[in-house]
C-alpha cells in the first residue's frame, strides 16, 4: 500500500469487502503493508467512481467517508484510520524498509511488531503493493517491499487469525496464476484451513485470498453471501480455486480397484473429469494457445487482464464487441489507456495530435481518428525498429519472457499476446488496391494511399489504441532492461 492509492477505487471495495466481513459478526484489522510512494506512474488516480452511479447503494456511507476526505486533498493510510471505518481500530501503519536501508530494523521485527499490533483480531487484512512474493524476486531485493512473505502469512494463521490478502491479478490465465500460491496453498490445507477468493473487478483486477479458520469460515461466508446478494454483487465475483486434495481423494482410490470394478471406475472418472476444479485446469491451459490466436485472426491486441478465455473461437462480430464492452463498461479502462499513450516520452511530438485524436473519438469521429492513429503506429515503428521484422518479433518474445521478473505494468494493465500478429496484419503486402483484394483489418497500405473501400470504425480505432499501448510498452519495457543492465 502506497499512500498515494488512499480513497481510490481500489480502496472503496476493499473497505466496503471488510466491512460486510465486520457486520458478519468477525473482528477486523488491518496491516497496510505501507511502502513510501513512488513517482514513476499514474497509480492512485483512479477516484472517478466518486461520481459513478453504480457506485451508490453499495456503502454510501463508506462512499460519504471516502469522498470528504479526497475533498480535503489529504491522501493517506492515516486519514482513512481517523474515518472510523472498523469497529476494532486495528490498524498497523509503520513502513517496511527497504533492505538495504534497514538500519538494523529488519523486516521480521517489523513483523513482529505487526503481530503485535493485530492481537485480538478474527480476520487480519493483509495489504501489500502487489501480492504474494513470486519465486523471481528474492527476499533481499528492494522490491520484496511490495510483497507479504508466505511465512508471515502462515504466522498470523498460526496465531490464530484467518488472513486475507492482496493480490494483483497478472496477465496470466487463471489456472496459470494460481500455480504461484499453490505451496501455501496446500500447506495450510494441511493444516485443516479453508480457501476462498473473491476479486473485484473494477479498474485492475484485484484479487483477495481468504485463509480460514473453521471458527470464522462461516461468517467469511456470510459476508461474501452479503456482498454477493448486495449492490455490490456487479463489483466483485468468486475465484474458483481448483482444490487438489479433492481431487486426489477422488481419482487415487479408484485407480487401487481398478482391476474390480471397471464399469464403476469409468463412471467416477468421467464425474471427475466433469468437476469444476478439473475444467478450471485444462480451460487455463488450452484459453493461453486460444487467446495467442487472437492478434492474427481477429486483430485485438491483448492488453486486459482477466480476458474470458470463452470468448476465443466466437466470430469476429462478437469478439469486437466483447472488447468494446470490456474497455467502455468501465470509463476507467478507457481513461488508462488514454492517459497512457498521451503522455508516452516515445510520442511527446505527437502531444497535439494525440489530444486531437482522443477528441475526435470521444465525438465519434473515428473514421478520422482511424486515419491518425494508423500514421501514429507508423510513426513508432519507423523511430525505433524501421519496421525491421524480426527486430518486432525478438522485442515482443524479450517482453513476454521478462514480464515474471519485473514489476507489474504501472497502469494495472499489461499488453500479453496479439501484438505481433496485429502488427503482420498492418504491415501485410498488397497484390493491387482493387475491392476484392481489402484486407478485412486495418493495413498501413491501403490507409497511406488512401485506397480502401470502407470508413474506419470505432472497432478499428480501439484495436489500433490496444496496440499503440501495447507497443509502448514492449519498447519502453527493451529500454528500461537495457538502462538496468
């Protein structure tokens, strides 16, 4: 938690999640996992919800807290203490230090203390930068900060407490992104806890893993239920967690009488195969190979987190409209991406021309934004990879191999797959400029001559942002790991 994020949007669902936690009957607290805020992004403005209606009748007096402070310009963990938001007041707000900086304060007295702090609590809301620590970024390097250590979750569980904590969804599908908790996971299963999650889905995707005890698992449930049959249910949603032990329970006893009853093994495998712990697997493994599939054959870039793997294979009438719901049901998405692009140092020439282009969209001109946008991806690839082919290919494969080791993309959304099939489908050669030959997608070609048959559409000019943000990305991305190294 940084202080800069106070009354975000972020901060709106997850005090209104624990305080449906509180009025289950549970005792709340709170460790801000509170690092120094950085300056190198745009995170924590997102507080137009303020005055979003689907906002009002989820917690209108938490949305009254909320906005008189914002209304004061004072931006900090504290001022949210001092709204009165809990019944326990039990809150931890001093820094992690970094590692280098500890001055002989190191992280597991900070710990400690915290511990300390959150005695007497049913349910200790965890609230790190980013989530869970990942295997690629070590315990002694300074962005450790970000992160809550698995050990200190199972400390607090130990103690007694049911935990819940903050996790920033990836790019990954989910099957993939859960592999990343599955040692604590199954640790604590062990132990006898249960597992739930819930995310909220506005702005970034965040996710919250609860870690329960059997004497507050019922009241956890009644809170979700509560938010679920709530305001708040079109804000947040249930993450399905495969739960391996179920599933081993039921496939390894049938294997031992495999030889006795076949007829009845058969039966079990194919409600095994059935269950939705098993579909959740193989649906994370084949929607990566679909959602690749996406830049060549249906020309959007992906830039979303949480994009429904479901929609892959649908026709290209429903996938633009899936895309265009997704980027217009939530201003905020469209805002990020704007505010991403405008103020990109690869495109501070175009400062004018960007400001015109998003004016033009905003008016529906998009047949006249298409045609700037189309000259503004020519503009990037001719300053930095003279559209050179494979230079395009090895930036976007560098990218997607390093997005593990660095930290999440500044705006909560990170371009994935698309890219390079989007970019075959701009730079594609012509056989003539006759109707029959258009390319279906927009094609630099035909755009720079003037030639095609058709107006651009507001399809055509959202696939173009997607990867005018994705390009930024991916090239800011080469430059920084080169600066680093």
């Amino acid at each position: 938690m940084q202080d800069r994020y106070a009354g975000d949007v972020g901060d709106f669902g997850k005090l209104g999640m624990l305080r449906c936690m509180e009025d289950s009957g549970l005792k709340v607290g709170i460790n801000w996992y509170l690092v120094g805020d950085e300056s190198h992004n745009n995170d924590g403005k997102h507080i137009g919800y303020l005055e979003d209606e689907k906002y009002r009748g989820c917690d209108d007096e938490l949305l009254t807290l909320l906005t008189d402070m914002l209304e004061t310009g004072t931006r900090t963990v504290l001022e949210i203490e001092n709204l009165d938001l809990l019944n326990t007041q039990k809150y931890y707000h001093e820094r992690i230090i970094e590692p280098k900086i500890q001055n002989g304060t190191m992280r597991s007295e900070w710990h400690q203390n915290a511990m300390i702090a959150m005695m007497g609590c049913d349910l200790v809301f965890l609230d790190p930068d980013n989530g869970m620590l990942p295997k690629s970024v070590s315990r002694g390097s300074d962005k450790s900060i970000k992160y809550v250590l698995p050990e200190e979750i199972m400390d607090y569980y130990e103690a007694g407490h049911s935990v819940v904590f903050y996790s920033h969804r990836t790019r990954e599908q989910l099957a993939v992104y859960l592999e990343r908790f599955e040692d604590l996971f199954d640790d604590v299963e062990r132990k006898g806890a249960k597992i739930k999650g819930i995310t909220f889905k506005r702005g970034t995707v965040r996710d919250y893993f609860f870690i329960l005890h059997e004497e507050h698992a019922a009241q956890v449930e009644k809170g979700i239920d509560r938010i679920l049959t709530s305001k708040w249910k079109q804000h947040f949603e249930i993450i399905q967690i495969p739960n391996k032990q179920i599933i081993a329970n039921t496939i390894l006893p049938i294997f031992v009488k495999l030889g006795e009853f076949v007829t009845e093994i058969l039966e079990a495998v194919k409600r095994v195969a059935q269950s939705e712990d098993v579909q959740i697997f193989f649906k994370g493994l084949l929607g990566l190979h679909d959602i690749i599939k996406l830049g060549a054959e249906n020309n959007w870039v992906v830039i979303l987190p949480g994009i429904d793997v479901d929609i892959c294979g649908k026709t290209q009438e429903e996938i633009d409209q899936y895309f265009i719901n997704y980027i217009e049901q939530d201003n905020e998405i469209y805002e990020t991406i704007k505010e991403r692009i405008v103020s990109s140092v690869l495109l501070s020439e175009k400062n004018n021309l960007l400001n015109q282009i998003f004016s033009a969209i905003e008016l529906g001109h998009y047949a006249l934004a298409g045609m700037a946008l189309s000259s503004t991806i020519e503009y990037i690839l001719a300053l930095d990879v003279g559209y050179d082919e494979h230079r395009i290919k090895k930036m976007i494969e560098d990218f997607k191999n390093s997005v593990g080791e660095i930290s999440l993309d500044e705006d909560g959304l990170l371009p994935a797959f698309g890219l390079d099939g989007f970019l075959t489908n701009f730079s594609l050669g012509t056989n003539g400029f006759s109707k029959e030959n258009e390319p279906k997608f927009v094609n630099r070609h035909w755009v720079a001559h003037g030639r095609m048959h058709r107006d651009l559409t507001k399809v055509d000019v959202y696939q173009m942002l997607c990867a005018i943000y994705a390009l930024n990305v991916v090239i800011e991305t080469e430059q920084r790991t080169k600066n680093l190294n």
